[in-house]
C-alpha cells in the first residue's frame, strides 16, 4: 500500500470549483484501486474555513505552517499538491500539479499580493518537487519554457469530465434546479469563476445581440460570487437585459450536471486557460460547445467545438446565433463532443498518477540507500 498526503484545501466550500472537482476526482478514482492508494486529506480545520480562504495570506500560512505541522505527524511514502504551491519545509517525495501559468504569462490577471506570492511559490515548487503534473500539453510546454524545467520531469495528463451523462438525476432534482433558477425557456451556460481572464464581458455584450433576436433565450453564469461577479451583474443592467441573466453561484454535483444537461450551448469564453474543464464537461453531457481559440482549449476540445478569436467579440455573437439557428450544426457538434469525451478517463489518469507516484517514491529509496552504503564505506 502506498501512502499519499494530500493538500485538501480545494475541497473547502464543497469542491466547487475546477481545482476541488479535479481533487476529488482523482481520490474517487484512486479509491477503485482496492485500497492499494491509500490517501491522507489535509484541510484547515474551522468554521472560518467551511467555505475556503478568504484571503492569499490565509492560503499561505495553510501551505507553508497548516499542513506541515499536519503531514508530519504521519508515514507518508509522497505528498502531492494538487494545487499549484509546495510547502517549503515539507521533505516527503513531492508531486505538483500545476493547473496553469498565467501567474507568469499574464500577472496584470491577477492581483497585488496573489501575483507576488504565486510568482514566486510556484517556480521554486516546480525547481524542488520531484516531479509536476500538468492538465494538458500547453501547460507542459509552459512549464518547460517558463520555469525551465527539465522536460523529463514534467508529465501531462489530460483531465476527465467529473459529471457523466450515465448518471441517473432524480427528476425533483432536475425540478428544483429549474424552479430556484427560473428557468423556462433554453439558454445559454458558463461554468467557472469570476474573474477578468474568462472574458464574460464579452459573453454579456454578445448575449445582447442573442437577447435582441431570441427575447426568450436566456444567460446561466455559474460561478462563486465576487466582487467582479458585481462588475457582471452592473454590465448586464446597463444592456437592458439583468432579468434575463441568472448568476446561480457555485452548484452541488447533481446540480451542475443538470445545468450542463438542459442547456443549448455551453460557452468557454476565456483569453487563457490550462486545460478548459467544462468544455470537456459540456461534451459528456451532450452539449454543443463554443469556445475561445486559445492553445488550451483547442487542446481539450479536439475538434469538438466552434472556436472563436476572444479578441474578436463579435465572432462570439456570430458563433451563438448561428448554432440557435442551426439544428444539424448543434447535433454534429453533439456527436463529435460525445467522441472526444469517449477518449477521456479518470481511471487512466489516476493510473498514470500513480505510476509517477511510484517512481519517485523508488527513486527516493534507491537515492537514500546509495547515501547510506557511500557512508558505511566511508
């Protein structure tokens, strides 16, 4: 059996987001193993903490003190950091998942004390941890070229949706999801968080040109509320069309497989991603997909989807229309998303993890037994 510490803070506030779903996916998948992985969680304990940090600086003393004190009270054979920055202290064989770079790529995305302290943890994380994950081929290329990291160390595995068309939703389910959003008529959906890189400006300003054509057709944005959330809703007044704009915050599992379900399209809007989880979602759940033509998502869509320049909005609003208004354009797209989410699997991924796990856990021992024969000869 194999011991596996493990950084739980994105399953704080329920997992919602891309980070908690790719967390608890991969210990649902690691738990088909038979109990040959067994995973040690560790999360910040407190009601303060129920619904995540609340600040980078919370993050940081979790990271850096919190779940120090806690690995090292156990036997663990690796730790692995699901999201992004490493303990310093922390000497177990250490596996990273880096999600994305844009910390580097684009810092003017992110804020004050979150762009210093994410670029300066996430290079020295990937220099000392003995191995990184990434989601996708442009992130692997990413941390090559940006941090310098030897290519050999770096592995991409491709996510897996973490909803599945298989699933059987109880119809009150489906229900109360309808009738608490007020859903009657179809519409378009964004899943993700609220900030300045996903674009959803230019998702509202072209939902206009939709709202003017189809005056039914409405916008589901599901994501945790924010202040920039309010920077949307202030946006979506100011075109005339708020009542037709449903923010429906994070949403429980069942919940959001029904959200994906029951819409017309499922629009991906973003200038920057590592891998672009509800593309792929949207495709196991028989959705047609529009999204920006960034390396990221070409990557994960595989063909699967209309693409458009983020740049250009305009295209976004052609892109819409024209799939409202074209039938045998939605069902292609249908059945190619239905192929390329056939090729996606939890299970190979959470293999794959496990083989990088045992290889450096070996690594490790073998390193440690040289050092001791080189002492007894010395």
């Amino acid at each position: 059996m194999l011991v596996v510490g493990m950084d739980g803070q994105s399953l704080l506030g329920g997992g919602a987001t891309g980070l908690g779903r790719y967390t608890q996916s991969l210990i649902d998948a690691f738990d088909e193993w038979g109990g040959e992985i067994h995973v040690k969680l560790y999360q910040p304990k407190g009601k303060k903490y129920e619904e995540g940090f609340t600040s980078t600086s919370q993050r940081l003393k979790w990271e850096q003190y919190g779940v120090v004190m806690e690995a090292m009270k156990d036997k663990l054979d690796v730790f692995h950091t699901p999201c992004f920055s490493l303990p310093v202290i922390l000497k177990f064989p250490r596996v990273i998942t880096i999600h994305d770079l844009i910390v580097l790529k684009r810092p003017r995305f992110m804020s004050g004390f979150s762009r210093y302290y994410f670029g300066r943890i996430i290079p020295w994380s990937a220099k000392y941890a003995d191995h990184i994950i990434t989601n996708s081929m442009t992130t692997k290329r990413d941390v090559i070229k940006y941090l310098k990291i030897p290519e050999n160390k770096v592995t991409a595995l491709e996510l897996a949706p973490t909803v599945s068309r298989s699933e059987i939703i109880p119809n009150d389910i489906a229900s109360s999801f309808h009738l608490r959003y007020k859903l009657h008529n179809p519409y378009v959906l964004f899943v993700g968080s609220f900030e300045y890189r996903k674009n959803i400006e230019s998702l509202v300003n072209q939902f206009k040109r939709v709202y003017q054509e189809y005056p039914d057709m409405q916008l589901v944005l599901v994501g945790t509320k924010n202040a920039y959330q309010e920077k949307i809703r202030d946006l979506a007044r100011r075109q005339g069309f708020l009542d037709k704009v449903v923010f429906a915050g994070h949403l429980e599992h069942r919940m959001l497989a029904v959200a994906y379900r029951d819409s017309m399209m499922v629009v991906c809007p973003s200038f920057d991603e590592g891998f672009g989880l509800p593309v792929v979602e949207a495709m196991e759940m028989g959705v047609p997909v529009i999204a920006s033509k960034i390396p990221a998502h070409i990557e994960s869509a595989g063909g699967a989807s209309v693409l458009f320049d983020p740049i250009a909005e305009r295209q976004l609003g052609d892109s819409m229309l024209e799939l409202i208004s074209n039938e045998d354009m939605r069902n292609d797209l249908i059945q190619k998303g239905n192929a390329r989410a056939n090729q996606l699997s939890w299970g190979v991924h959470a293999r794959k993890t496990v083989e990088i796990y045992y290889k450096i856990v070996n690594e490790t021992r073998r390193k440690r037994k040289t050092q001791k024969t080189r002492k007894g000869h010395g």
